[in-house]
C-alpha cells in the first residue's frame, strides 16, 4: 500500500511538473500582452488621435469569439499541444512583423486592422485549447489551487508588465514595446515543446455542427454553468465599455505612458491580493456569495473611475476592479471544468466563451462612438452600471451548490 502511495505521489508530481509549465508558457505570452496592451493605443491614438480609431481595432481584435465553437471542436479533436504551439508560433511572428513596421515607421492603419484582428483569431484558439489542457495534466480536486496560482501568475503580469512597458515607451518607442511581446510568444512556445505529447486519442472527422451542438446542449443543461455564463454576458458587455476607454481616458487626462504603466500595475497588485485571497475565501462562502459579491464591487470601482482625475484615486479604482475580477474567474473556470467531462472541455468552455463574449466587439466599437459624442467618463459610467445590474442574476439557487 505504501509503495502505492508514493507512486501516486511521484505520478502526481511528474503530472503537476508539466501544469507549471503549461502555466509558465501562458504567464510569459500574458506579460507580453500587458506591455502590448500599453503600446497599441498609444500607436493608435499617436497616428489618428481618435478614440474612435480604438475602439475599432479593439473591436477587430475580440471580432473572433465568434469562431469560438469551432475553436472549441478544434480544441477537442486536434492534439491541443500542436494547437498551442500554431498559436504562439503565429502570434510571434505577426507581433514581431508590427514592431518591425512600427520602428521602420511604415505602421499604418490598415496594418493594425489586419494585425489586430489576426492575432485575435489566434488568442481565442489558445485560451481554448489552454483551458481544456489544463485538467488533463492536475486531478480535480487540485484545481482550484492551480486555477488560483494561473490567475495569481497573471495578476504578477499585471502588476510588472504594464509599469516595465511604460518604462520602455518612455525612453525609446512604442515599436520596441510590440517586439517584446513578440519575443514573449517565442518563449511561451518554448515552453510548450518542453510538454511532451499526451497520449490521448483525438477524435477525427464527423459532423462539426453535431460536436458544437454537443457541447452548447451540455452548457444550457448545466445550470451552474448557463447561469454563470448569462451574468458573464452582460458584465462583459459593460467592462468592455470600460477597458476600450480606460487608456484612452487617462491619456486624455495628461497622464504619461510611463504613468500610465505605473497606473496598470498598481491594479497588478490588487489583482495579486485577489488571487490570492481565493482559497482564504472560497471555504468560507458558497460560488453565490463570492460571484454576486465581487461582481458588485467591482462594478462600483469602475463606476467611481468615472468621476476622478487624480492618479492614485483612480490606480486605486482600478485595483478594486482588478482585485474583484481576479476572484471571479479561477471561480467560474473551475465551475466549468468540474462539471464538464474531459472529451467535451474544449466545446464546454468555447460555447461559454462564445455566449459571454459575443458582443465584446460591439461594446468595443460602441464605446468608440460613445466616447467621441458624450466622453470617455460617462461611458466608463455606463459600462459601469451594466455590470452592477448583471452580477445579481449570481444570486441564482443553482450556484448555492457548486
């Protein structure tokens, strides 16, 4: 029996070794992104000064969560590992190809659409395929802890990689920032070569509207999981009218990108605290409670965003934001992935992904336009009161049981 014991142990720690490493790759593309997330509206707003002009290119860029139910096919009938290393092989490449532009200053508009909305393609298929690899490498019962420690990693990004992307914008440019992100996916894939080839016999061929339909049935039957994913709709909705303008809203106010990046990564650390307050929390109180609590929070920090200048007073908005948002995910992604069999998690976690952000890029697009005829701080305001409304449909009695 003993022996036994320490061969699940040893199983378990071989196992638990390549979940590091898939979060490891999916922690460095993130820092990356957070830089890029610094440099690309600045790019914007320093060739056409239009709010409007961002909130078409981040529009273009969530444009693809309309593939997510192929995504999601894909995810579960492709080796997820292949799947992966195509997304940061191609985004290493296309980020790379703009910073070149950028620094060449041959970076135009059209470019940045076609960039954008590129890149988004391969997002939306590696944050499918990473969320479906992710309970095949860790047992159940471990996943709250390594959801929490992906998030808590992510939240790290957040806090460092914003101020370090403002540091660099400052003393040389924009571009330098793109290339960093892209040399950040050559890493992430990297990473992924270290994970050896699950020995998991992927599905081929059938009927690919029989497979979405399986999973969106699964979702819709699961009332933890619809009803999660029905507050996520209308939540997403409005914090996306909220981060298309955020950067944008404090440019305006006369910050500098190097305070812009120190503005970010101060609501990096309150990100870090709520992470890492999860698995304090989480015994304590029913998915209900933290769902319905956070999402009012953090709603409320993105409402009082709206009506302050003052650098720390909005850092501090925004790290309430980030805090609460940091608390919410690991807590419906481990939802999903307990609830879901393991041959249906790719098609699970696209249709909710579909369901929740199929209307990020008209809320993007709308803030563009709302900001150009009312302000970026009534729109914040807006955004803001939609996602108050939306987090009391987590009162639902089927998420008093998960």
């Amino acid at each position: 029996m003993e022996v036994e014991q320490r061969q699940d142990i040893k199983t378990d720690w071989k196992k638990n070794k390549l979940a590091f490493r898939l979060l490891g790759s999916n922690f460095v593309s993130f820092f990356g992104d957070q830089i890029y997330m610094v440099a690309l509206p600045l790019i914007v707003l320093g060739l056409t000064g239009s709010p409007l002009q961002m909130g078409i290119v981040a529009a273009l860029e969530r444009t693809p969560v309309m593939l997510q139910p192929f995504a999601g096919v894909m995810a579960d009938r492709m080796s997820r590992r292949r799947l992966l290393l195509i997304c940061d092989g191609g985004r290493f490449l296309l980020m790379g190809s703009m910073g070149v532009l950028a620094l060449s200053s041959l970076l135009e508009m059209y470019m940045i659409y076609i960039g954008a909305l590129s890149v988004g393609v391969l997002t939306q298929l590696y944050q499918t395929a990473q969320f479906a690899t992710l309970p095949r490498l860790v047992h159940k019962e471990h996943l709250d802890l390594f959801n929490s420690i992906n998030t808590g990693m992510l939240q790290l990004s957040l806090m460092l990689a914003p101020g370090l992307g403002g540091m660099i914008i400052s003393l040389w440019a924009p571009g330098i920032a793109l290339m960093i992100n892209s040399v950040s996916f050559l890493v992430g894939f990297l990473f992924m070569l270290s994970i050896p080839q699950s020995g998991r016999k992927n599905k081929v061929g059938g009927n690919v509207w029989r497979e979405v339909l399986e999973g969106a049935r699964f979702v819709f039957n699961e009332k933890p999981i619809f009803f999660t994913n029905v507050a996520m709709f209308f939540s997403i909705f409005g914090t996306t009218l909220f981060l298309t303008m955020m950067i944008v809203h404090v440019k305006l106010l006369s910050f500098t990108a190097l305070e812009i990046g120190w503005f970010l990564s101060i609501g990096g650390v309150g990100a870090i605290l709520g992470a890492t307050s999860l698995n304090v929390i989480k015994p304590l109180v029913t998915a209900r409670t933290l769902l319905f609590s956070a999402g009012v929070v953090g709603a409320i920090s993105i409402m009082m965003f709206s009506f302050f200048e003052s650098f720390w007073m909005l850092a501090l908005m925004n790290a309430i934001g980030t805090a609460m948002a940091a608390l919410k995910s690991p807590a419906i992604v481990t939802i999903r992935q307990r609830l879901t069999p393991d041959y249906l998690l790719g098609r699970v976690q696209a249709t909710s992904r579909w369901m929740t952000w199929i209307l990020m890029p008209v809320a993007a697009l709308v803030s563009g336009i709302l900001a150009e005829s009312i302000g970026t701080g009534t729109t914040i305001l807006i955004g803001g009161s939609i996602a108050c409304l939306a987090s009391f449909i987590y009162l639902h009695p089927s998420l008093s049981k998960v």
